[in-house]
C-alpha cells in the first residue's frame, strides 16, 4: 500500500448534472477509486504540463513540418522502389 502525503487541503468546484455524470463516467472506466481521486489526478497532471519547460508553438510547428516532409519523401521513394520490384512503375508513376 502506497503511504501518501496527508492531505489537509480542499478545493471545492461546482459542476452541473450533465459535467459531474461525464466526469463520473470517465473516472469509473478510467478505474479511479473514486470521482475525487480521479479529479486530482487530472488536476496534477494539468498543473505539471503547464509548470514544465514551455517552448514556442512556432519552433515546434517548423521542426513538425520539417519531419513530415523528410517523411513523406522516404514514403515516396519507398513506393517507387516497391512498384518497381513489382513491376507496375507505369501506373504508379515516378517521384
């Protein structure tokens, strides 16, 4: 049995029916113990993320695009090399 931290803080939120029924649908296929646990759960990870190292949305979209394009061109000389071991370059068509 894992000894936790005591927890001697509260954070009250109010939902409506339709919020606390998702949430309580959620956290029961998720296998929390309970909605409560659950929401802390999520609320830390929520917390981490947003306290990690935060790098520009800019440089992670030009290093994406950058990746896709190196892999759509592997893609393509892959496909050239399998129609041309199975014979059919003529409908396929050169890169």
């Amino acid at each position: 049995m894992t000894i936790h931290n005591r927890r001697g803080r509260n954070l009250s939120v109010r939902f409506s029916e339709e919020e606390y029924s998702e949430i309580e649908e959620v956290s029961r296929v998720g296998r929390s113990r309970s909605v409560s646990e659950f929401a802390r759960n999520i609320l830390l990870l929520c917390a981490r993320t947003m306290s990690g190292p935060k790098g520009l949305l800019a440089e992670d979209l030009s290093t994406l695009s950058v990746q896709l394009s190196d892999l759509d061109s592997a893609l393509v000389t892959l496909r050239y090399k399998l129609c041309r071991i199975l014979g059919s370059v003529e409908k396929v068509g050169k890169p």
